[in-house]
C-alpha cells in the first residue's frame, strides 16, 4: 500500500459499495465506534422494535405469536445470517446466549463420539468456551479430559486417534489471529474427531464458509458483527444430518420434533432446531429483527473485501503514524489470517482506551496490553480508521493517557 494518508481514505471511501448502508444504523457524529466487546453496531430499527414492543405488549396479548412471528424468529434470524457463514437455509437457528450454544454443540459432539473422552481447545480460548468445557468434564465422573493447545499446527498434531471432539475459536480473541478452519476440521475428520467452531469474531467481517470447511457444528455472538443489538441471541449451526436422531443434552419443548402436540416423552426435531430449548426470548428477539431489514441488503463478498480494505488501511496507518510511540500490530499481515478487529499493543493501553473514550473512539482493552479496534465493514469508513489512529497518535504523543483521570480501567 502507498503511504496512508486522509486523502487515500477518502478515495477509497468514494468506491465504497456498502456505503449506504450506513445510513441504517446509530452513527453519533462525534463518535467513531470500533468496540470489538459485546456490543456491535446497532441498527437504528431496534429503537423502533423495542418501542413497538412496549406499546403493544398488552394489545398484541397471545396474537404476538402470529403477528410478529415470536415462535419462528430464531429460524428467520438463523436463515438471515447464514449466508455470512456459508450455511445452507435452516442448518441455522438464533438462541440463547455462545455460552449456552457452545454447551449444546460440545455435548451433541461427545453424544456421537461416546467412545472417545478427548475434547481439544485453545489455552487462549475466551474463557466462556473453556470453562464449559471445564464444566462437562467435571460432572463427566472422569469420562471427558481436556488437551489444550496453542497453535494451529500444535492442534493439527494433537489430532489423534481417541479426540472426540475439537472445541476452537475461529479467531483468537486477544491477537486477532484466524484459523484455518478447512485444514484443522480436515485434521480432525482423518482421525474421527468432530470440529467446532465459535465464530463470534469472524462472522459478519471475514469469510466464513462452515460448509466448504465442513465443520459440524458452529456457534457465535449475534450481538458483535452481526449487528443483533443490545443483548442480542447467539447462534448455533449444525452440518444436516449429523446425528438427527440424538438428542439434545438441554432438550426443552421448544426442541421437540412436534412441539404443540403437548407430549409427554421427548422427540428431538431433525437438525438444528432439535437445540431450541424453551419460549424464545421474545423481547431480544423483537431487537434482532432489525437485522432481517439489514443482511439480505448486504453480499458477502463485498463485505469481505472491505473489511480487507479497512484493515489493510488500518494496519499501515497504524505502522506508520504510531510505530515510533511504541504502537506493535499484533492482528497478522496476511488478511486471510486476520479476524474482524486489528489487535495492537501499546504503551499504557489500559488508559489508553479510556482517554480515547474522551476522544471519541470506543475501542476496547485486554490485559496486558492490547488495544483492539472492532471493524465493521457496515459502519466503519476508512477515514474512521484515519481519524481514529490521529487521535491515538495525540494521546500517545502529548501522554494524555498518563492524565490521573485515565488512571482507573473499565473493562
Ligand atoms: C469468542 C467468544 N465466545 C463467547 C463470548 C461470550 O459468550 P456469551 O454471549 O455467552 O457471554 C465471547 C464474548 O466476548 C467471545 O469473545
């Protein structure tokens, strides 16, 4: 790339495809947002759907369940994302929290491979992931072990004969780091291993192609790329006809193969839908309906390639205007290897991101020191990415982050 500069951002803006999409959604003038935290760009729709909600909670009484489709959501907001991760229509349902769908999906995973006890993960998977996993093989009596991992190629080695199942973070959370999921699914299949995936860092900025991949089962945040709004449902995936006639370890009625048939004895639903569990979260769901308005307006590719864009133009400008104040880019050079936020370490990082608060750049932190930018190609211009590195160059340059007031670090 030539030198970054405001003038190269802008003539990169101005061939910009996905550019009017921005107009849907909440962009303060004052604020650039790149939270790569819980919180995603929200859809200005959602104010609407929540006071939608509201007035006509008493008015709607049972007729919600027609009128705004209360019980097929989560299969519509399934269907609607799912071309962002290369799934097929109904292979998708939107639920509960990653917390939750990570247990489903692990679990359904060991119930297809009972003779097996190895689950494999990342030393540095968010610890959400890890921890049910720590969780499944306490009150397994023994049965299910953990193998930890720190690289790809250390997870592909790992892969062997008695694995049941492969429990990995597309995108390390802290450096910004993407798998290769083909090759480590590919890795597991050879030695009978199944492969899941959290997508929560990938889905909505990078490609993403469960099917290609081949992966057999997949869950992620709604609430971060996906736009879903405050507190919006995860997701889970499930490669048709993987075990159809296994039960879901959380079977609930809403999970069942005929759900209003009111049976007593559990029947599981074939494919994704057997994972939902009891009433759908109606007032998150009415929130992240707004998306339905959003991705269909949205192809893949083009998103694709501008988020390459983005995070090329942001890597070197980073280099470039804050490499001598101590600024070292952890997210790699090679976009196909590169997550949805750009990942730097930085002096005082902590205060950093709270003076870059004041700066208006909502950014977020992690321990020690890195700094993580979340770039959203619907929102995120490149003279956002401009802008926001100037501010952090004066931040850095004048020590404004050493300011007393910067001293105390939220999370
Ligand atoms: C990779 C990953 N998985 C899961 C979660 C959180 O899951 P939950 O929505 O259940 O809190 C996060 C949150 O940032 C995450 O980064």
């Amino acid at each position: 790339m030539t030198s970054a500069s405001l003038e190269l951002a802008q003539t990169l803006d101005a061939k910009d495809d996905l550019a009017p999409i921005r107009a849907l959604f909440e962009c303060p003038d004052d604020t650039i947002y790149m939270d790569a935290n819980s919180v995603g760009p929200m859809p200005k729709a959602v104010r609407g759907k929540a006071k939608g909600l509201l007035d006509d909670w008493v008015h709607l009484r049972r007729r919600g369940w027609s009128q705004r489709q209360w019980l097929e959501m989560p299969s519509l907001l399934g269907d609607c994302i799912a071309p962002l991760i290369g799934a097929a229509p109904g292979t998708v349902v939107m639920s509960d929290s990653t917390t939750l769908n990570q247990f489903k999906a692990v679990t359904h995973a060991l119930a297809l491979r009972p003779d097996r006890k190895v689950v494999l993960t990342q030393n540095g998977n968010f610890p959400t992931d890890v921890h049910v996993l720590q969780g499944i093989a306490k009150v397994s009596g023994g049965r299910v072990t953990i193998r930890f991992v720190d690289s790809e190629d250390e997870a592909i080695a790992a892969l062997v004969a008695g694995v049941a199942v492969a429990a990995l973070s597309h995108v390390d959370y802290r450096s910004g780091e993407r798998w290769d999921m083909a090759k480590v699914t590919a890795a597991a299949h050879r030695h009978g291993a199944l492969a899941v995936w959290d997508l929560s860092h990938s889905a909505g900025a990078v490609p993403v192609d469960v099917g290609l991949a081949d992966a057999d089962l997949a869950i992620g945040c709604g609430y971060k790329y996906l736009c879903t709004g405050p507190g919006g449902p995860a997701y889970i995936y499930l490669k048709p006809g993987l075990g159809d006639d296994v039960w879901p370890t959380l079977a609930g009625w809403m999970g069942h193969a005929d759900v209003f048939a009111f049976a007593r004895d559990f029947a599981p639903h074939p494919g994704v839908k057997k994972f939902l569990t009891g009433t759908p979260l109606v007032g998150a769901d009415e929130l992240a309906s707004a998306i339905l308005d959003v991705w269909p307006r949205v192809e893949p590719a083009k998103l694709w390639a501008k988020h390459r864009s983005l995070t090329d133009f942001l890597i070197a400008a980073l280099r470039q205007e804050c490499g001598s104040l101590g600024v070292t880019v952890n997210s790699p050079d090679d976009h196909a290897r590169r997550g949805g936020n750009v990942s730097f370490s930085s002096p005082g990082a902590g205060s950093v991101v709270e003076a870059l608060i004041d700066a208006g750049v909502i950014s977020s932190f992690r321990k020690p020191d890195a700094i993580r930018f979340g770039v959203s190609p619907l929102v995120i211009r490149h003279v956002d990415c401009w802008t926001a590195v100037q501010r952090l160059r004066r931040i850095l340059a004048e020590r404004i982050w050493q300011l007393p007031k910067y001293e105390k670090v939220s999370v």
